[in-house]
C-alpha cells in the first residue's frame, strides 16, 4: 500500500496497553483517511446508544494520503468521537505537527479506547508508547500545558491537549494544538477530558510513504511556492477570515443579539481592517501558505489569536463592540480550551433568556466583564456555568419557558457566525449539517447572492449545498487538507486528485471523491439515524424564530424578512430527493446499497425504519 | 452622478480605500463601476441594498455599492 501507512495504533487506556493494527487497501481506497476512516471506525465498533462521556467511547485521532507531505496547506488533523453535545458523530480539523509526527512514527490512524484512573498524558515514539502522569498539568489552560510539553519534547513534537473545560466535560470543549489551534466544536475535548487525558503527544521518525516521493516532492515545493504568491498578489491573509465580517454586516447575515439583528452600526469596530490594524502577531498551521491566525492584545494583554467566527459570536452577537474586551472573551476560551462559537451562542441564549423573562440573572448583552466571568464559571462548571456548559439547547430544556426557541442551533451544535433570516440556502446548509450546525460542511451565502436569487428557494441551492458537502466530507475533511487555498484563492480543485494519485498511485478523477462524499455524507446522516431512532425532518430545520415574523429585522435592507416553514420544506425536498433519502431524512436501502452500504442499511434497519426507496418529489407531501 | 462604493477585504487591500465616492458623466452599470474601480476580471459580487446587481444593471445617482470577493468564511 502506497500513501497510507495502512496502519492503526489502538491504545487502551484503561489497561495501560497498545497494538498495532492494520487496514486494508479497500479501506482505505472506499473511505480515504481523515472523516472517512474515522466515521466507519466509529460506526463499526461503537454500540448505538453508548455515553459519549463513559470509558465505551473511544476518541480517534486519524489522518489520511497525503496529511503531512510537503503540499499546501496540508497539515490537518482530524480528531472524532461521539459527541456529548450532539449525541452522534463528531469530529474537527485542526492544523497540528501531530499531522507529520504521526504520520513519521508509522500510523494513519490512532483509536483512544477506555479511560484512565487517574490524569495522564500518552507519548508515542515511533512503535514505542508510554503512560504518563499528568496531575502536575491538570488544572493547567491549554498555552501552559503546551509550553510545558514543548520544553520536554520539543517545539516540532505532536501535541494535543485540553483545557479546564475538557477536565470538566464541558459538552463543547476542544482540542487543542500549536497554542493557537482548536478543533472538534461538538465537545471532542470533554470525551479527551472524559478518559483522564491530557494530552497526546507524538513524536515520530519514519519516512512516509509515497507512490511517487520524488514527483510529490517537486510538485509540493512548486505549489507551496506557488498559493503562497498566489495570496501575497491577492493580499487575502491582510485582512484573514475577519474580512467577514464588514460583508455580513453589509449584507444583513450578521448574528447580532443572539440573531435577533442581523447589521449593526458599531459593527466596523471589529472589522477587518480594525482586527489587521491591531496585530501584533501571525500564526498558522504546518505547510500553511496563508497564514489566517491574526494575534491581537486583549484587555489584559495577552496574544488572542482571532478569525471571523470567533469575532462574530464573542462580538456582534454579545452585542460586545469593544474588541480588546472581544478578544478577552477569545483567549479565555482558548486557554480553557472550549469552542468560541458555542461559547457565544450559549451566551446569547442565556442573554436572551434573561431578557424574555425565561431565565433569572443579571447578565445582558454589552456587558463584557460579565462575559468573562461567566466564560470562566461555565468552563469550571461553578453556579450557573455548569448549566451553559451543556450548550444552548440543552440548557433550554432544563430553563424551559419556550426558550429552546431561541437556542440558535441545529442538531445541539451552536451555529457559526452567520444570521441566516434571509438566507435560505445556507439555512438549509446548517440545518442538513450531519454534525450539527458548522460551517465547515457548506457555505453558499455569495453563491447564493450571486448566481441565485437571495430569499429563493429554488433546487439549485440544494444541489449546491450537496456539491459542497460531497467535496468537503471527501476531499477536504478526508484527505484531510485546509480548504483555504480553494475557496478563497481560487487554487484549482482537480488538484486535489493529482495529489491523491501522487501519494496512492492511484487514478482517481474529481468524480471519484465526489462519489466518496456521497457515501460519507449517508453514513453521517445514518449514524444520527441510528443513535436517534425516531428522527423526522424536523431535524434538518434551521432554528425556529428564522421562521418567526415577530424576530424579522425591523429596519434596514431586510426589514420583515423571514425564511418561510412551507418553502424550506420544499427546498429541504429537493435536497432529501438529490440525496436519495426518504421524506423523514433517512437514507433509503436502493441509495445505501448503490454507494456499497448495504451492511450498513442492514444495520441501520434494525433500529430505525429504513424506506426501500424514495417516493417521487411532488407526491410525498411534507 | 455619485456612486458610494465600499470594498471588503482584499479588494479594500489591493486597491487601498474601504469606502468613497465615484462620479460618472452618467448611469454606469454595474460592470463599468467595476472596470473604473479596477475589478476588472476578478471574481467579485457586487450588491445594492444587500441584493445582487447584474452587469448590466444600471445605478443611480447617490447608490451605494458594496463589492466583495466570494469568499467562504472561517
């Protein structure tokens, strides 16, 4: 085998033990590496129905052909579980060295299984594992425990950690890496946290094998060289991701006041030239040529390190215009090691609680330094915190008083920076989303502005919500492999397969990874079947008050907008009829069998009632 | 005529303003703002009001513009 190592190191935490493991070719060429691997693993040998924080999960750390070749932007991890916060599938992409050091020490694939009895950390040298006491770093934010494993091990070793708030099994904590890092939003930090695991730590010295080292060797330097002037011309890393922001305030998609605004006029305060102007630093991942990793001070004087969804969910939907104070509120989810979009989305909520009379408190938008303390409660899970560290909507259904209403999520995961009132197809995006509301599976807002007609609802933003969840799951999420040199350079996708085939000796064409995102994209949608049995439709909707004209804008350029129940339901038709999935968003027996599923639909069909095949759109009724 | 055009992100790098006025003799349309401004050939969506404009969609005295790259986000 030529790409991958073909081989898994399953480590057993509870026994204080490890194995080699291998795959096979057809594995590996059916799931690729990355989401892939990690989605088939897990739905193999996970029981439907385990506790995502019990000893039974098991917490994968998984690359794939071409992680950690000298190719742009090629320095991703994928780290996967079942998710505490969403209760199916889940999994992160984070730039780390433990994307090269793992791959040097021999492994596509590593499987965390069981849970320590007391804190530890796991080191890998090559073939060689050993348990670790970690009672000194436990307690620790993510910047010191990095630190110290650095000094120990070195600044190129591969190394993952968490924070306080994975200690404490906060549903949204993450993992992280290289200090600015961060990755697995649904909570792959509180599983890590679960199992009394600190840190990982890898440190490798093998070559990785190659189909073809010496074409992949001159290729990557060409092509590094390459992107890299590429944005240098397009001066897209000036501004970064935070570029953002300026244009969905522009456009009314911007979350302000839990989403009940979508512009707001302070909102230039934490623009993109505001954030470019202030920073003091520039990081990013392994083999990165665009650097997107903006450090500014924060209020106390620490390096934050920012992007558009942090600024967007810790700014403007706090109603926080003060982007020292904004920057605070970042680092200290950082250090705690908890998600930035699902701190501020539950924030929100609970904001927004408290004003709708649902929930008692004192805490309002605007108010940063209460931010802040309850940033820290909720990541040591001290009053109130330890209710909003189960996230928003579970949060509402305790608070109860209707509120889950405005618990800006789909599937239990917080959305990403983008108010989706007026914007239909992105609200299908999110809602279809199999791991909950993430951006990273789709975003068509300027495809829809430019080439669609904005508040439509028209098969085509169905179709190209699939397109880009085909070409995300295969390519991007399963490679794994940063998106940034693609979407935002425009550098060519039939790259992508060129390097595969470079790596594997393979002959894939473009069609071929899409193929392979469409049985991703039905094995994630049949994991949240199989784990939520009685799942309907209603799952794949956006938040509710999108539908609500009482929560419609009620100036600027979308005032009175909504998203209308009964056309998302036809568009949510046409994507369901283009998947191949049954009216209730269950993938049928004929479409999982004609992408090789059929073990799978026999599975699945034992807890969940799967359709033979689809009835025709227009006689199915909703 | 005046035009207010505002450039997000690269486009307000490359060409060094966010935001300013443009005079035409007369109407343009959207893509002869777009070639004055110095767009020309680089994908871009440019809005009214937070909706699209085609290239031959023509402006009026004192609309503004926004311009943007097609970016993905975060």
């Amino acid at each position: 085998m030529k790409g991958w190592t073909g081989n898994i190191l399953r480590i057993d935490l509870t026994k204080k033990t490890h194995r080699k493991e291998q795959f096979t070719e057809e594995f590996a060429r059916k799931w690729i590496g990355g989401r892939g691997f990690a989605l088939k693993l897990l739905w193999d040998e996970l029981k439907p129905g385990i506790d995502p924080l019990g000893p039974e999960n098991k917490l994968l750390v998984v690359l794939g052909p071409i992680a950690g070749v000298p190719m742009p932007n090629s320095g991703k991890t994928i780290v996967a579980a079942k998710s505490p916060l969403t209760g199916t599938y889940a999994d992160g992409n984070i730039g780390s060295h433990i994307t090269i050091q793992l791959r040097k020490a021999g492994y596509d694939i590593m499987i965390l299984e069981g849970r320590s009895a007391k804190p530890e950390y796991v080191l890998v040298e090559d073939d060689k594992v050993t348990f670790h006491p970690a009672e000194d770093l436990w307690g620790k934010g993510t910047f010191d425990t990095q630190k110290v494993l650095e000094d120990k091990y070195g600044r190129t070793a591969g190394i993952l950690s968490i924070g306080q708030a994975g200690e404490n099994k906060v549903l949204f904590a993450v993992v992280r890496s290289m200090e600015g890092r961060a990755g697995g939003r649904p909570g792959i930090g509180a599983v890590m946290g679960s199992k009394n695991l600190k840190a990982i730590v890898v440190k490798g010295t093998k070559e990785i094998p190659m189909a073809d080292p010496k074409e992949m060797k001159a290729r990557g330097v060409g092509d590094l060289k390459k992107v890299g002037d590429m944005d240098k011309k397009s001066k897209w890393s000036v501004q970064g991701t935070n570029a953002v922001l300026s244009w969905c305030n522009e456009m009314a998609a911007l979350p302000v006041r839990n989403h009940r605004l979508s512009q707001h006029p302070e909102a230039w305060k934490l623009d993109g030239q505001r954030t470019s102007s202030a920073r003091v630093a520039t990081y990013g991942c392994p083999n990165c040529t665009m650097r997107c990793g903006i450090a500014i001070k924060d209020k106390e004087g620490h390096e934050s390190e920012i992007d558009y969804e942090n600024v967007g969910m810790l700014g403007p939907n706090l109603e926080i215009f003060d982007l020292k104070q904004m920057a605070s509120l970042n680092y200290m989810c950082d250090d705690f090691g908890m998600d930035t979009i699902s701190t501020g989305g539950t924030l929100s909520w609970y904001a927004d609680a408290i004003d709708q009379g649902a929930a008692v408190g004192d805490f309002k938008f605007g108010d940063a330094e209460a931010a802040k303390v309850l940033t820290r409660k909720i990541a040591l899970r001290e009053g109130v915190g330890d209710l909003l560290a189960d996230g928003s909507l579970k949060a509402s259904r305790k608070v109860g008083h209707h509120s889950e209403a405005y618990a800006i999520q789909c599937k239990g995961l917080e959305l990403s920076a983008y108010n989706c009132k007026y914007v239909p197809g992105q609200a299908l995006a999110f809602g279809t989303s199999a791991i909950g509301a993430h951006h990273k599976e789709a975003w068509i807002i300027t495809y829809e502005l430019k080439f669609s007609e904005r508040g439509g609802y028209g098969r085509d933003k169905a179709q190209k919500v699939v397109d880009l969840q085909r070409i995300r799951s295969s390519i991007f999420e399963s490679l794994p492999i940063c998106r940034f040199p693609w979407i935002e350079l425009g550098w060519d996708l039939k790259n992508y397969p060129e390097y595969y085939n470079i790596a594997t000796g393979a002959n894939w064409t473009l069609d071929d990874f899409l193929r392979t995102g469409d049985r991703i994209y039905a094995l994630l949608k049949a994991f949240w079947c199989r784990e939520h049995p009685d799942t309907d439709r209603t799952q794949d909707y956006p938040p509710r008050v999108y539908f609500d004209p009482r929560i419609a804008d009620k100036e600027g350029i979308i005032a009175g907008k909504h998203l209308e129940l009964d056309k998302y339901d036809e568009l949510l038709s046409h994507y369901y009829d283009i998947r191949g999935w049954d009216k209730r968003g269950v993938p049928t027996r004929k479409t999982m069998v004609s992408l090789g599923l059929e073990k799978e639909a026999d599975q699945l069909a034992k807890v969940c009632k799967v359709s033979e095949d689809c009835v025709p759109i227009g006689n199915r009724g909703v | 005529m005046k035009v207010r055009v505002r450039l997000i992100g690269q486009f307000s790098e490359r060409l060094g303003f966010a935001e300013k006025d443009l005079e035409f003799p007369s109407a343009p349309t959207a893509a002869e703002l777009t070639a004055r401004v110095g767009l020309k050939g680089l994908e871009h969506v440019i809005t009214r009001e937070g909706l699209p404009l085609a290239c031959e969609d023509r402006l009026k005295d004192k609309d503004r513009v926004v311009i943007a790259p097609i970016f993905s986000g975060g």
